[in-house]
C-alpha cells in the first residue's frame, strides 16, 4: 500500500507541475477566471485519473514526462466536470474536498465559465506541440478523440444527463448501469487508454487495458456509492448521505448495500483479470484497483 | 450580394447534413439532451463560421466537403457559447433566434449539459479520422490546438468572463477591446484560420488570412453592437436594447454610434486589405466582409 500511495504522490507532484506552469492568466480582466480555474484544479483530491495514465503507459515506458500532458489534461477535464457538478441547477453541492464549492467561492456565472475553460484547456494541452512535441500527431488525434468521446454526450456528459434526469423516480439497475458506466467509467477507461496507447501499446493490449479501465472505474463508483452511506462527512469532504436522500440512482439503491459490495468485488476481479496477460509488469496498475475498492474516501 | 447568400446558403446545407448525420441519440436516458442540443444546432443562424471555413478553404481548393468537419465543428462550438451565454447565471436571455433560449425550452442544468456536450463534440468531430480521413494528423491537430485557444480562457471564455464582470460598471475602451477581440473575434479568426490550414496555406498565407479574420470579426461585434441599438427586435430575434440598458461594455458605449460606425470601417477596411495579395482569388471572403458591414440581423 505504501508503495502505490508513493506512486500517486509522484503522480500528483508531476501533474501539478505541469499544471502550475500551464494555468497563466494573460489579461487583467480575466485575473479572478484563472483563480477560480486555479481554486478548484488546485484543491487536492487523489488523482487518481493521472495515476492512471501513468500506471498504464508505465507498462512500456518509465519515461513519465513524455505522458505528463494526457495526464494532465484528463485531471483538466475531471476538474470541470466537478465545478459544472456541484453548480446549483445540477446537484446543488456546497462543500467540494473539504472546501466551499467553486460556484460557492467565485459566484455562478464565473463557475460555469471556468468548468467551460478547463473543458477546453484539456484540448488544448493535448493538442500543443509545445509540451512533449515527442508524441506523434496521429497518436494525439486518437488520445483526443477517445478524450472527446468518453467526456460528451456519449459518456461522461451523458451520464451526469441520466443522473440529473433520475432524480426522484425509482432508479431501475439498467439506469444505474449507463450512469456509472458513463459518468464514472468512461473517464476512467480513457485514462487508461491515454497511458496505453502513448506507450504505443499493439491492439490486443490495448483491447486488454481498456477492459481493466471499464471494470475498475465502474468498481470505482460502486464504492463511492458505498462509500456515500456507510463513511461519514469527515472523511469524505463532502455532504454524505446526500445521494440515497434525493433518491439518487446509486447501486444500493438497486442492489442493497451487500449486494453493491459484492458488485464491486466483480468488477475489480474482472478488471484484474484483464491484466493477465502483462505479468509482473501489471504491479501498479493492480494496486490501483485494490487502492480503489479499499480506499475510505 | 445574391451570389454570398447562396454562398451562406450551401454552406449551410453542407454543414447541416454532415451534423444531421453526427448528433445520434444512443441511448433511452439521453434522448432529451440529444433533443436539446440539436434544437439549438438547428435553430437556424446565419452559419457565419463554416462560411468562412469554406471560403478561407476556397483559396486553396473547391474540393469543399474535405474541410467540412472542421466548419461543423467551429459551428458546433460557437452554438455551444451561445446556449451557456443565455443561461440565466449568465446573460439571463429568453430568446435567441426568434425561439426559446435553450434552459427555457429544455431547463437550465440540461441547457448546461448541453452546451458542455457541444463543446465537448466540437473537439470530437476534429479527432475523428473516420470523418474526412484525408485530413493528415499533424493539420488536425493544429486545427484543434487553434480552436482550443480561440475557445478557451485565452480567447471566447476570458472574453466573455470580462463582459460578464463588466457589467454595471462604466466600460473603458481598453476592457471593450478586449472583450471584442476574445468573445467574439478570436473564434471567426479561427474559422478562417482552419480553412487556410486544411487548404495547405504557408505561414506568409496563414498570416494575412489571420489578419483578414481577427479584424473582420472585431467589424464583426461592433456592427453586432450597433444593431442592438438600432435595430428591432422583430429583425434580430432577440432583446434589444440590452446591452444598453445592463451597461454592457460595448463600442458605442465607449466611442458614442458615429464612433462605432467609423470604426467598423477601419476594422473592414484592414480586414480586405490583407487578402491583397490573393487577388480575385479572395472575392468570396471580401464579399463575406462586405456582408458583415451591411447586415441589418
């Protein structure tokens, strides 16, 4: 555990780097959009999703700087989807990571505006031939492509969609199913395939590796379903409770809390199963999994 | 003027065929945003940005449905800001093209969603070698690191996060300029920058077609300007007056109407001024300047 929990330590030291140098306000009048961009991008949580990429391009390479863009731009597009969350038309949520929600902190029109910017930030670091010029245009367009797949109306935005659109109606398991498979999932999934496929992975690895991705990111939702009843506000940095209160669609809500736990043991062994084929050399990727049915937040 | 109309008119068409195509519903719970977001593609407009993508296009080649992903896409975009513009949060406006804003017609957290989800498709016809495979990787992805720019906190965003913040208070030309040159230039810059670079412009080229593109599209927000005080509501389709009335920072406010009317002058006057050296070649886009000046919608 020590040794993964160093791993993401890495990860997030590499990324914030990059980020750090990367989120530059150009205009005076634009000072309090880049802070709140800033706020938010900048307000801890565990990274998992560069860990990911990192973790998954590690499998051919360990030269980590090469990746660090789709990193980064992945975490971009994650922090977005967390500020256009949280806004008061969607799930309402004041307190994000311990802290007051962005639209909280900068005020609503400047919160939609920064998850807008951060959407088009993730983009725009994946397309730049300034940062890590190395990686090959036709590998960038296949890594935007899937990015712009599994962020839209074909995934993640779809999700948060049939999420929203749930609310208050008695949530059936194919409901459950397209939303963590989009909302959660799909993200997860990509992070893997951006590692991947810079690491110029063949197709049947990559068919492999994003397997693992579509089974430890739905596991991955299944505990934060869990994780919503059973751990306490403290902990988790948010208002827990919050989703069986407002009748979300979650997998207790369908499964019981048993019966979600033992969903989520599935997907992580599915997901570890996938990993077959690499050996040794899957460690990392493997302790991720783990690290996210055993996390406690 | 009739050959530019029918000019607009196929590019259009072109445009909405290949987006008809495009935005398929794929699944039972995302059928309203799929709804939602084409009610806003297809709620008309004048197509200004795919028409410039063609005609910028045009100098290089006739071969038009090649750079066709490239003017859906911008098109897909620049709806994108229109729907998050109206937003309540934001420009608060009920109407846009003589119907319903988009949060009216579909509520306000799906309005969102569905402007996240253009957003996020614009970036997705870009990186889709399936669409228009001809296109090489290295001009895609300069075409999508353009647009990425010209949308995000360093061009349309910032721009409009400025306006935003801008309001109630007394506008300096400084902040109307900036305004100017990121809301709403920097993206038709980009229209006619993705033509030029799909054609296989050389960087002499590329810059005079930026140029001609930044000062039309400066032309283009100050007419835009003045139509709001000189125009009816029945031509525009929206509320006028407004901008006024919310002490919006706009030319007029800063350089009275005579003053914004002589400076769209100067701004088309250097727009066609740099397409000098394309000769006849440049007819199309001189006729779109032309049209930009003239327009009474």
């Amino acid at each position: 555990m020590n040794n993964i929990l160093s791993f993401f330590q890495e990860s997030s030291e590499r990324v914030e780097h990059f980020l750090d140098n990367r989120l530059i306000n150009s205009s005076v009048f634009t000072a309090k959009l880049n802070e709140g961009m800033r706020y938010s991008l900048f307000a801890g949580g565990k990274r998992l999703r560069p860990a990911l990429v990192y973790a998954s391009y590690g499998l051919f390479s360990d030269d980590y700087d090469y990746v660090t863009p789709f990193a980064a731009a992945i975490e971009v597009l994650h922090t977005y989807s967390l500020i256009h969350d949280d806004l008061p038309a969607m799930d309402n949520d004041d307190m994000r990571r311990g802290k007051p929600s962005n639209h909280v902190a900068f005020g609503e029109a400047e919160a939609i505006l920064a998850g807008d910017a951060l959407l088009t930030k993730a983009f725009e670091i994946m397309s730049d031939y300034t940062c890590a010029p190395n990686i090959p245009a036709d590998i960038r367009v296949k890594a935007i492509y899937k990015l712009a797949l599994a962020a839209g109306d074909l995934g993640m935005v779809g999700g948060q969609f049939a999420d929203i659109n749930a609310e208050g109606k008695k949530p059936t398991v194919e409901l459950v199913e397209y939303i963590h498979k989009n909302k959660t999932s799909a993200l997860i999934e990509c992070a893997v395939y951006l590692g991947a496929v810079a690491g110029g992975a063949n197709d049947k690895q990559l068919e492999n590796l994003i397997s693992f991705g579509k089974y430890a990111g739905l596991a991955f939702q299944v505990v934060d379903d869990i994780l919503d009843i059973t751990s306490s506000s403290d902990v988790l940095g948010k208002n827990v409770q919050k989703d069986i209160n407002s009748h979300k669609a979650t997998y207790p809500a369908v499964y019981s809390l048993e019966g979600a736990k033992s969903k989520a043991e599935q997907y992580i062994h599915k997901a570890c199963r996938s990993l077959d084929s690499f050996g040794d050399k899957a460690e990392t990727l493997l302790s991720i999994a783990k690290f996210i049915t055993e996390r406690k937040s």
